[in-house]
C-alpha cells in the first residue's frame, strides 16, 4: 500500500505545474505583450510621421506652384509688356511685385489698377498679401503655412538671364535689399530700379520643419518672370 500510495504522489506531481514554471510562463507572456505593444507603437509613430511630411510636402508645392504662377504674370503697372517697374522690392525676407491678374472685373468693363503683390516669410510664417495699387492696406492676406525658414540668404534670389545672382544694399538707409524709388512703403533707393530690371529668373528656396517630427525637408524652384521687354 505505501508503494501504490508513493506512485500516485509521485504521477501527481508530474502531471501538475510547479511554481517555476508558472513563473517562466508569466515572464515569457510579459515579455511577448511589451515586444507587440512596443511595435504598435513605433508602427504608428512611422505611419504618422510618415503621413506628416507628406502633407508637408503637399502644402510646399502648393506654396511654389502659387508663387511661381502670379511670378510668371509679373509686368510694368504703367507699360505692360516692360520689365522696367515690375519689381519694386527685394530684400532678404520679402518680394513686392506688380501681376496683371484681376485687372477686369468683367469683360464690359474697363481695367482697373494692377494688382501689387507682397510675398514674405516673417516668424516661420510664409505668408502672401494682395493690394490694389498703391494701397497700403492689403485686399487679401493669406498665412499659407509655417515652420518654414530661408535655405539661402535671400528667400528670393533674383538672377541675371546669364546667371549671376543680383544682390545689393539699395534700400533706404543702406539696408539689405533693391528697393525701386516707387516702392510704395518709402523705402526706395536711388539706383534700384536699374538692378531690378535686370532679373529674368526668381529662385524660392525654404524649408519646412514638421511639428512633433524631428524631421525637416527643403524645397524650391526657379522661375521666369513675366514682361519679357528690355
């Protein structure tokens, strides 16, 4: 009887988990959840961050292609057609120009004043202004996005038809910039307009860091202004 009693303690323990095991088990489980959750998480932080700079990328080339079509209008508010007069200012941060767009209201009626546009980058802001002739109050602003900065000096590089990049000090007071003597904020220069008549081509180079992604990318394009008569 003690033998038969002996085997059947002994099958029992065998055929049961030992706390070891149960510990073992435990561990491994804990382990296999901390791995799958931690992979959730980064495959949800890559799907966003992934999401993220595609709409950034998006919302930069609707910038450049906005730009770059009122650039490609750009013309003399008194002889259109004339390169001379269609720039009024250039500086670092900012480009004020003259577009024949909106310029009738209606086939029936007469033209109005050319439109003046203000293109600028001010606190990471890209942001583009719409005034009706020599107003100083604008018709249209438009913040178009943020977290931008320059990648080149100038925002706006202004270049020669052979290339050469056009720069000065010829705004008021020896400032950074080509201010033309008919800019409408007082800031021109006498020899300014001369400079500016002879840009052919705008280069737009900027920037754009993405919010909550350690990430940032560069964008821009080069284009050919409107008015082509020297």
């Amino acid at each position: 009887m003690r033998a038969i009693h002996r085997r059947l303690s002994t099958g029992g323990r065998e055929a049961g988990v030992t706390m070891s095991e149960l510990i073992v088990a435990m561990s491994l489980g804990t382990i296999v959840g901390a791995l799958t959750l931690t992979f959730l998480i980064t495959s949800s932080r890559s799907i966003a961050s992934t999401a993220e700079r595609s709409h950034r990328t998006d919302e930069a080339r609707i910038v450049l292609d906005s730009w770059a079509d009122l650039l490609r209008v750009a013309d003399s508010p008194t002889s259109p057609g004339l390169v001379s007069g269609r720039l009024e200012k250039i500086t670092p941060t900012e480009i004020v120009f003259w577009a024949a767009v909106d310029t009738r209201s209606s086939s029936r009626t007469p033209v109005v004043q050319p439109l003046r546009i203000r293109l600028r980058i001010e606190s990471g802001k890209l942001i583009e202004q719409r005034f009706r002739g020599f107003a100083t109050t604008p018709e249209v602003t438009r913040v178009l996005v943020s977290g931008a900065v320059s990648t080149n000096p100038w925002l706006f590089t202004p270049v020669t038809p052979n290339g050469s990049i056009v720069s000065g000090s010829l705004c008021a007071g020896g400032a950074i910039g080509l201010c033309s003597l008919s800019s409408a904020d007082g800031t021109g220069a006498a020899g300014a307009d001369a400079v500016l008549a002879t840009a052919a081509r705008i280069q737009i180079a900027f920037t754009l860091s993405s919010p909550g992604v350690a990430s940032s990318a560069a964008f821009s394009t080069s284009v050919t202004l409107g008015g082509g008569t020297r």
